[in-house]
C-alpha cells in the first residue's frame, strides 16, 4: 500500500497544498502540516508543490483493517432551516428495526446552526445519540464542509452501517463520504435487511430500469453505506418523552472552502408539498395536449391535492422536473392517488405503488395502469375531469 508524506526538511510552509487538496487532507496545525488519514491518494498535491516537499511512499504498510471495531448505526440528519427531512425520520425507524437485529444502538449526525430543537425531534422519532455540530458556517449545506466533517465523525465513533437518504444533498455527501473512506455505496435502496450471523446490511435497489431487483452487500469494508429513497421506509410513532445522549465531537471545521455559496434561487413550488401530500393528482402523456394540465391543476385545487407528473411530460417540457413521481423522480405515499392518462409503466409505478388508493382514468382499457389500480375509469380525461370537477364543487356547496 501507499501514502503521501510531507517531508519537513523540504516544506516551507507556503500551505499551497492546502488550497489544492480536493479532499481537505492536507491540515496546518502550529505550524506542522501533514496528510491525514482521509487522503485519497489523488496526488494533485505532488506536482503543485514548489519545493518538492511532497512525497510517494509505495511501500508504507497501513494497519491492517479491523471490522470488529466498527459498530452501530449512524444517520445523516438531514435538515434546511431547521426543519428535518421527512426521510430521517423513515431512516430512524427503519434504523431501529436493523438496530435490535443487530443488537446495537441507533446516532445521529447533525450538522447546522442553532439546531438545538432538531436533536429533541431526532430522540423523539428513535435517536439514541445525536453527534451535534453547531457553528455559523454550516447554516446552509456545502459539499465539500460537510463531508470533511462526517468523514470526522466516522472515523471517530466507527459505525458499522451508515444510512443518507436519497435526496440532492444526500446523494452529493454520501457518493463523497464513501470516497474518502474507501468503503462501498448502495444508492437508492428501497429495502434493507441484516445477515445477523455475519453482520451483513443486505442493501436491495431497483436495477435495469427496474426489471430486476439487486442485492448488494459490502463484506470487506466499513461502514456499510447506503442511500435510501423517501416514502419507501416507515418512521416511527414518536416519543417525545424520550432522552438521549448529545455528543459534541472534536471536529476541524476549515474555513478555507473551495467552495462557497454565492446566492440562492428558489423555485416556484406547488402550495402543496408533493412528497408529504395526502392527495395527488397526476398526469401523463394520455392526457394529449398541454393545455389538459390546466384541468389536472384546477381539479387539484378543488381536492387540496398536489399536482404529479410521469417523466414524459417532464421530458416534453410541459411541467417542472419537481413534479416528477417514478423510478428518475420522487416517491410519494398519498392516501389516494389519480393517475389521469398515465399507462402505468414499472419505472412511474416504482415511484407511486406506496399510494394507499389508486384511483386510474385512462381511455385505453387495457392500460397497465389498471392491474394496480383500486378504482379504474375508462373515457377521455377533457371528458372526466370536468365531471369530477363539478362534482367536488357540488359537494362543497351543499356541505
């Protein structure tokens, strides 16, 4: 094996390595820098230093790998301006579910700026521990920040699973962390199970456009991590009289960031959140024109639902990619779900088959879409939805 050594004879402190490492391995501290152990072995450093201050060691032998002294089940607490993505919360009950097969407890870890009534909720939905990380510079996510600083946490309290859920932030960090850890990554799990005898996280994910179902596992390194897709796990009821241990780790927080957030744009979204909606109205192709979405939008409104879409209207340019439910989406778990002019193709009924009701309208009878479908009407969505429309309104007025 190989590593990186700063050879002190030859560096002059000019910390240019510094601003070049991708990865924040190379650290200063009073005057003596060096490589940790997060360093990737990139070598970007080595041609940047001047003074050939930076040397290639094939022959350096690491202590050997030690699984056995990784245990427990850690969680990216998620949260923007205070408010925890629903997905930790499915990823702690379902944590918990693998914790008492394993036999082993469940952390958290939280990155942010006053977060102090994020760590209640955390303990209250099956936080055992919560790994707090509190400063000015974490108020709004960062890659390459927040990575360095999980990497820290890892290698501290060594968990033997580490779950993310699949969100932007998550996919960006944890695709980042398992790099820096030499270690596997699962993404977009939508099961997990445990091999109790050999401590095995089996991660299963959809593969080949979702015709085939894989099961992965990572034998050989730690922790096993995995991202895991919102409304696929269950949360738990929470407890709010639960207590748990806040743990304050000795973390190095660079401000020397490659980089740094300029501004933020907000898209225009839906008054209604499509991923904690009760009701979801959504279309498809089979609804034929674009000016049809005005229909979907206004029977919408009458329910206080949401509005869906399949990729292909999405691809079409007729609606927001935010809109869109499927394997290349979001996954949702309405109470009831109109799926209007959509066939029912397995990579957009990966996305939405949580649904507790499934309401199809289609003109086409043998559509897919009504093998799943708790309800099916067969007719013309300009011919449907208008009906429906004044029906809903109808009821309105006389209640």
């Amino acid at each position: 094996m190989a590593e990186l050594q700063i050879l002190s004879d030859k560096c002059v402190k000019c910390l240019q390595c510094i601003n070049v490492c991708p990865c924040n391995a190379i650290k200063n501290d009073k005057n003596v820098v060096y490589i940790d152990n997060t360093c990737t072995l990139c070598g970007i450093c080595i041609p940047k230093c001047s003074f050939s201050a930076i040397s290639y060691n094939e022959n350096f032998t690491k202590s050997k790998f030690n699984i056995d002294e990784y245990n427990g089940i850690l969680i990216f607490g998620e949260q923007r301006d205070g408010k925890v993505s629903s997905v930790v919360y499915e990823l702690l009950g379902e944590g918990n579910r693998l914790a008492r097969q394993l036999g082993t407890k469940v952390s958290v870890v939280l990155l942010g700026n006053n977060t102090d009534k994020v760590v209640r909720e955390l303990f209250a939905f099956g936080a055992d521990d919560v790994f707090q990380i509190d400063h000015p510079l974490l108020e709004c996510f960062n890659d390459e920040l927040y990575t360095d600083i999980v990497v820290q946490v890892i290698l501290q309290s060594k968990p033997e699973i580490f779950l993310v859920g699949a969100t932007t932030y998550g996919r960006s960090l944890a695709a980042r962390v398992a790099s820096r850890l030499n270690t596997g990554l699962t993404a977009d799990c939508t099961c997990l199970e445990i091999d109790a005898e050999k401590r095995l996280l089996k991660q299963t994910r959809p593969a080949f456009s979702g015709n085939l179902m894989a099961t992965i596992i990572c034998p050989n390194h730690r922790p096993q991590m995995c991202t895991v897709r919102s409304k696929v796990m269950n949360p738990i009821e929470p407890d709010f009289s639960k207590i748990g241990q806040i743990i304050k780790p000795n973390v190095t927080i660079s401000p020397n960031l490659k980089i740094k957030k300029i501004d933020s744009i907000k898209n225009k979204v839906q008054r209604v959140n499509l991923a904690d909606a009760d009701i979801i109205v959504s279309a498809g192709r089979g609804i034929q024109k674009p000016q049809n979405l005005e229909l979907i939008r206004e029977f919408a409104d009458c329910l206080g639902a949401a509005v869906g879409s399949s990729r292909a209207l999405v691809d079409a340019g007729w609606i927001e990619y935010s809109h869109q439910i499927g394997q290349t989406g979001i996954n949702v778990r309405p109470k009831i779900y109109f799926a209007c002019g959509i066939s029912g193709a397995i990579q957009h009924l990966a996305g939405m088959m949580s649904a507790k009701y499934i309401i199809a309208i289609n003109k086409d009878p043998n559509a897919p879409i009504f093998k799943v479908a708790n309800l099916g009407m067969v007719g013309e969505i300009e011919h449907i939805i208008p009906a429906l429309i004044k029906e809903v309104k109808n009821k309105k007025a006389n209640t």
